[in-house]
C-alpha cells in the first residue's frame, strides 16, 4: 500500500542527501522505466546549470515541472511559462526542489 503522499513529501524534505541518493539508486535498479526517466530529469537539469554557468550567473535553485518534466526557475515563471507551475513547492536543503502540483 503506497504511502499517503504527504507522507513521502516529509520524509524526503526531511531525508539526507545520502539517504536520497540510496533511495533512487534503489528505484532505479528495480526499474528499468525510473532509470530512464530518472537520467532524462538529470540531462534536462543538467543542461539548464549549464545554461546558467555559460552566462557567468550562479545557477538558481531549479524546480522540476510534475506535469511537463521540464526545469523551471520559481522566480522567472512568467505567465506563458507552463500552465501547471503553479502550486506548492517542496522545499529542499540543497538547490533543487520538486514542483508537487
């Protein structure tokens, strides 16, 4: 039985870096399907640091998008942005978060 999703929300805000990382090496071993969708969200994160760091600019805490997979900035989500960043965001001790809705 799944766990109910406030509950994960807190278990992985309250996770170590350490124990995150042990969980989706898990994941991604049991599931072929999470490791491809796990390694295409690191290449688009990947690419949007890249981005920044190419412009001289540090690179802002970056957001992933739950209904379109795409990276986003909190503060440069226009109103043509996405119809879906719109929501509550997961907060996180290091620089990438979760857009949960």
């Amino acid at each position: 039985m799944p766990l109910p999703e406030s509950d994960i929300q807190r278990r992985i805000q309250n996770a170590t870096d350490s124990e995150v990382r042990a969980v989706l090496a898990a994941l991604c071993a049991e599931s072929d399907a999470t490791a491809r969708k796990a390694t295409k969200l690191f290449s688009r994160l990947e690419r949007t640091t890249q981005d920044y760091e190419e412009r001289n600019l540090p690179p802002p805490a970056l957001h992933i998008c739950l209904k379109c997979q795409k990276p986003f900035v909190e503060a440069d989500n226009a109103p043509e942005a996405c119809q879906y960043h719109t929501g509550k965001i997961m907060d996180s001790t290091n620089s990438v978060g979760v857009w949960l809705s």
